[in-house]
C-alpha cells in the first residue's frame, strides 16, 4: 500500500515537472522567435536553447526510469540451479597491483557454490605482473590463462578464453571486485528459471569510500545510476551488461560472436548485440560485490574518458542500426539507448550554457531574449522542481543532500574530459581500454587541471567584470547572468577541493 501511495506522489510531481517544463520551453521559443538579433546572435541562441533541450531529454530519461523502479515489480521467475549448471568465474587482469588481484581472487574462491571453478586472465605485458600472476595461480590452485598479444582488450581476452571454455554460465569480475559467498546462488535461479536470459547485472558499489573525497563522491554517483537508472531500464528490457559482477549464459555471448571488440566499453555494445538477436537480460539490485572507487581526480578523469569514449562509439552504431534495421529494437529500447549513447555529449550542452551568461556579461550578447519577469516566472517552477524530485529520490536511499550535490559539482567540472572523449569517440580514434589506477590517492598537478581551472578562471574574471557593471548599471538581466556565473564559478572551485590526498 505505501509502495503504491509513493508511486502515485513520484508520477504527480514528474506529471506537475513536465507540465513546467513545457510552459518554460514555449515562452522560451516564443521570445526567442520574436526577438530581434544579429546573425551570431541568433546562431548562438539556438545552440544555447537546444543545449537546454538536451538536459531535459536526459533529465526526462531519469525521471521516467524513477517512476519505472517506484512501480511494484513482480519477482521474476526463479529455478534452482541444475547439475549441469557450472560456472566459470573469469577474472579480467592487467597491469594490477598483486594484492588488489589477491583479494578478488579469494572472494571468488569463497563463493558458496560447488560447481566453478575460477580464471586469472592476466593480460600484462610486463615481466613482472605476469610473474605475479602465475605465483597467485600457483600458491591458489587456480587456472592461469594468458595470450601473446592484448588483441581488443578485455573484450578480446574474454573472447579468446571463450574458446577454452565448456562451462554453462560465465561470471566476470573486475580486478578489484570482491563478491559476496552468496553472489550465485542468489544470481543464477533467474538465469536457469528462463533459457532466453542472457545475462543477470548486479550493482557496482565501493568499498574504499574513506580513501578520499573523489571515492566517496564516486560512489554517490554510482548509487544514482544502480539505485535508480538501472532498475528503470530492466523494467524496460533495456538494462546492459556493466561488465563486471555480471553473469552470463555463455551460449548466449556464443551465439552474438562474442563481446564486442570495437569499441572501450564492450559490454554495452555487446548488450546491444544480444538485444538485436532477441536475448534478454535483467538486473537483479542487490549488492553482494565491492569494488575500488577512483581515489583521485587524475584516476576518477581516465575512468570518464573511457565510459564517454565507449557510449559514443556505441552511438555511431546506433544510427547506422536506426537507419538500415529500426525494426530489430523496441521503440522503448531505442529510447533507452539513445538516452545511454547520447549522455556523455552533456559536455558540449554545458559549455554553451555556461558560456550564455559570460557572453551577456562581457559583450551584451543575449542568449534568453526573455523578459526577467517572465524567465523567473517559467524557469524557476521548473528547476525547484526537478531539484526536489532529483534529492528527494536520493535522500530516501539515505544519500545526504550535501554529498549529492557534490556529485553534481565533480560531475560538472569533467566538461572537458567529456568534450574531449566525444571528439575521440565520433571519429573513433584515442586510446583503447585503459585500466583505471588503484595506486592510492594523489593531489594532481596543477597543470594537469589546466582545462578546469582555465573555465574557472574564465568565470572568476567574468564574475569581477559582472559585479563592476552592476554596480554602476543596477540591469536585472545582467544580475540574473551574474548570479549564474557565481553559481558556476563556486562549482569549478571544486576543483581544490578534490585535488587533494
């Protein structure tokens, strides 16, 4: 009955949230269609007003995977697992500290089920990781496999002991993910209740929260995405392999060719494969593994290049399959990966909207065309509203509102590293897989964060400019501008404030 009662609140307030944002897209375009402006002008108050239209398709994608996830699920289906039920437990290795390899390595032996048996894939090309690695497989009785090159990554060391392999189930885990005893016994019932399952998720939560700021922030910005997104996208047979803490039906992966190669984040473009060829898939929400957070920003920024990279690349995928097959997806599905694949753009949509109020500030050009009364009027409804819904969702799962925010904040100053990634994914050049560092937390060095702290510069000097002008012109457009370019100036000091051990 609560859980009902709590559904009928969320789907009123995301009801009352659209109706605001409709209101506030049409005045929008409605001044913007009456405005009287220059060639620039009237290009950047487009881009400007379609940045904004691209945080509200994502922020409607989120909102409609809370409502999905406040629904009562029926449990699916579950069977106890068959004799011929056995599990390899693959462990994806390169270039990772030996003790970080040892632990996984025994919760992996620990786990409460008779019929595995456990991989080290080490993948190293230096001497002494691959000494480390056949000294863990010796002293644990473990099999070691290896190859004599790193051929796609982890997507192609996976698939070369694929090969190997005759057991029914595949469960990968990260280097640095430690899963519970009871991790496949409580997984592999949904896998044996339904033969066109393909894989079963779990959740990817860290233990090393107390190393620093960046891991703890980390891990809330996981929670927003396992606590939330994900169960939305399951309810919408749309959830992807993350992996790591994952089993799969190795008969499935079998019959797709495979994880993908193509691309750094192999388990969504594999996901998508399966999703053309009818499989389906499931996440299951609960936390029986623990794994390493980024300890600091050096660490947590190659962690986003290589997720932003990935999606972007899967985007290119998409639209060749939109155009040739739009059949093979359900249009349910498509939204779902386009919500996935289009994310990491949100880099470019910032930078023009935190460029609107610098340009107003510094050389008058408009980016709103709106009366201050009217703006006030449409936008503010619009933004408290998706700011109660957004922390309100986050305080019930018991996440502070300050540390939520603080989300936002590191979130907002990887504008760059997203930038960047989306160049290297649309014309698919960069770096392949890298593996995020498990070394401890560092301060960074300054001239690491120079594109962070040049947007911070840009807006201390326009914050200075703002306040001598409103001094002297008392303009409410112009306090309006200036009270954003404080607001984002106070986000991008962030910066010294995780960068540090």
């Amino acid at each position: 009955m609560q859980q009902k009662k709590n559904f009928r609140i969320l789907a009123a307030q995301v009801v009352v949230l659209l109706v605001a944002v409709t209101i506030y897209v049409l005045a929008r375009a409605w001044f913007l269609y009456h405005a009287r402006f220059d060639t620039f002008e009237r290009v950047f108050s487009i881009v400007f007003l379609l940045s904004e239209l691209f945080i509200m398709f994502h922020a409607f994608g989120f909102f409609s995977n809370l409502v999905s996830e406040s629904r009562k699920h029926e449990p699916s289906p579950q069977a106890e697992p068959g004799q011929d039920a056995s599990v390899a437990i693959l462990i994806p290795a390169r270039h990772e500290p030996k003790q970080v390899v040892e632990n996984t390595l025994l919760t992996c032996m620990g786990l409460a089920y008779p019929n595995k048996r456990v991989y080290l894939l080490d993948d190293s090309s230096i001497e002494s990781y691959k000494q480390e690695a056949r000294e863990l497989a010796e002293r644990y009785d473990i099999t070691l496999f290896t190859r004599a090159d790193n051929r796609g990554a982890k997507a192609g060391l996976i698939n070369d002991v694929l090969k190997t392999l005759t057991e029914k189930y595949i469960a990968v885990f990260d280097a640095d993910q430690n899963p519970m005893p009871g991790f496949l016994r409580k997984v592999l019932p949904f896998l044996e209740a339904d033969d066109r399952l393909s894989f079963v998720q779990t959740p990817q939560f860290y233990s090393n929260t107390d190393a620093s700021r960046v891991a703890l922030i980390s891990n809330v910005q996981q929670a927003v995405f396992f606590e939330y997104v994900c169960e939305g996208k399951s309810s919408k047979e749309s959830m992807f392999c993350c992996g790591t803490n994952v089993v799969i039906r190795r008969s499935a992966l079998e019959d797709v060719g495979g994880f993908d190669e193509q691309t750094v984040t192999e388990d969504v473009a594999t996901t998508l494969k399966l999703h053309r060829k009818g499989w389906k898939s499931l996440y299951y929400n609960k936390a029986y593994t623990f794994g390493m957070a980024p300890e600091d920003l050096g660490s947590y920024f190659k962690q986003q290049n290589r997720w932003a990279m990935g999606n972007v690349q899967l985007f290119r995928k998409l639209v060749v399959l939109f155009f040739t097959d739009i059949r093979v997806l359900k249009p349910v599905q498509w939204f779902e990966y386009a919500i996935t694949s289009t994310y990491y753009f949100i880099g470019w949509a910032y930078l023009f909207l935190l460029a609107g109020p610098i340009l107003y500030t510094f050389f008058n050009v408009p980016s709103y065309f709106m009366d201050p009364s009217v703006y006030v009027l449409t936008f503010v409804p619009y933004f408290m509203l998706s700011l109660l819904v957004y922390y309100s969702s986050m305080e019930k799962r018991n996440y502070s509102t300050i540390n939520v925010f603080r989300a936002q904040m590191l979130s907002l100053m990887t504008i760059p590293v997203y930038i960047r990634a989306s160049v290297s994914g649309l014309l698919n050049v960069g770096k392949g897989f890298q593996v995020t560092p498990k070394d401890g937390a560092k301060t960074v060095p300054l001239r690491v964060l120079w594109p962070q702290l040049l947007l911070w510069g840009v807006h201390v000097s326009a914050l200075t400019w703002g306040i001598l002008r409103l001094y002297y012109e008392q303009n409410v457009s112009l306090l309006m501008n200036v009270f954003w370019i404080g607001f984002h100036c106070f986000m991008f000091s962030g910066i010294f404030y995780f960068n540090r051990e």
